[in-house]
C-alpha cells in the first residue's frame, strides 16, 4: 500500500487485476513499456518484476524504466534465469521428461527473440546503461507438483504444448509426464532462479 503522502504508478498492459485494487494514492496506467514512458525524470523507483524477460524489445523498454527516473533514482529489477530449472526425481525418465520439456520453451523462447537466461545479464544491462552502485542477488525455490509455482508452469506447457512439440525436442508422451509431475505432491524441482539487481541513475 502506498505511504500517506507517496504517489504510487502501476504500468501494465491488462490493468482490470490492478484497478480492482482501490488503494489510495494509487494511480494505474495503460502504458506498454517497450515502446512509451511515463514522464521522464519524475520518480525515485521504478520496480518490475519478470517483466523484460518478457519483452521482444527488452533494450528499449529498460532504456524507457530509466528514463523515467529522477537523477539519484533507483531502478529495481527481479528478473528469471531458467538455468536451475531441474527435475530433483530420483526417475531418470521423469528427469529427462523435464529437461526435454524445459529445453523445448528455451528455444520457443529464443527463436521468438526473447531471453529466457536474462537473469544473469541484467548486471551487466545496468552498468552498461551507466548505472551505479549495483547490487545484485539470486534466489532459487524448491517447489513441488501442485505448488503455485508448478500450476504456473503447467498452464505455460498446456498453453503452447502444440509449439513446443513443432520443435522435435520434446515428445507427446514427454509432456504429459511434465504436466503430471507439475500435478504430483512427491514431485520435487528446483525453479528459475530469481535475480534482484538494484542499482542507482547518476545525478541528484
């Protein structure tokens, strides 16, 4: 909730989740960062979250994030690496199902344009752009079949199984066994890990 005086700006392409929230001094915007800014040089935090993995154009959207900070600003990124995306069955088929699944969005991903490793860049995305006083950590979950993090990825899966079966790295019969592993409480895995960066706009 934002604090008594503090103006808080939600950006997002689909807003309906973000206007039911009512919150004061909360103001929300239809705004796509890949190609429009808010005013520049008018905030002192800008926060996303595994939102440039998403975007074809990630350079230009954290070129607009940057823009729209003060001088002295900071720039809070949390941001996905699928690196440690692993099966932890003691099965060695239900291993090779995930990897093959997991391989499989990798390269739907990079054939789209887009950065399923971006995790691990966005340090050096930052310093490059002429931020300061980067700080930078990484956390992995354990998770397992039926968590929230598991559904997530099941929907994905279930969403695109039709592409990522054109990619001849994974099988019909291997994604099923995905989707029922992401179903099973004794199914262990380790997920993306999550890279925080924060790091300082000169000036101020």
């Amino acid at each position: 909730m934002p604090r008594p005086g503090r103006r808080v700006v939600a950006i997002d392409l689909e807003t309906r989740y973000l206007e039911a929230l009512d919150l004061p001094n909360l103001e929300v915007r239809c705004l796509d960062i890949a190609t429009e800014t808010a005013e520049p040089s008018s905030f002192d935090l800008v926060h996303t979250r595994a939102v440039l993995v998403h975007i074809l154009e990630c350079a230009q959207a954290l070129r607009n994030m940057i823009s729209a900070l003060k001088p002295g600003g900071w720039l809070l990124l949390e941001e996905p690496d699928v690196v440690s995306l692993t099966s932890a069955a003691s099965d060695p088929a239900d291993r090779d199902s995930m990897a093959k699944t997991i391989d499989a969005i990798v390269q739907v991903h990079l054939s789209a344009g887009a950065d399923p490793y971006l995790g691990k860049r966005v340090p050096t995305l930052l310093r490059e752009r002429g931020l300061t006083e980067i700080t930078v950590e990484g956390t992995a979950l354990v998770s397992h079949g039926g968590s929230a993090h598991a559904q997530c990825l099941a929907l994905t899966v279930t969403k695109i199984q039709d592409i990522l079966l054109e990619t001849s790295r994974v099988s019909r019969a291997e994604v099923d066994r995905f989707l029922a592993l992401m179903d099973d409480p004794d199914h262990w895995f380790m997920d993306c890990v999550m890279v925080r960066a924060c790091a300082r706009k000169p000036g101020g």
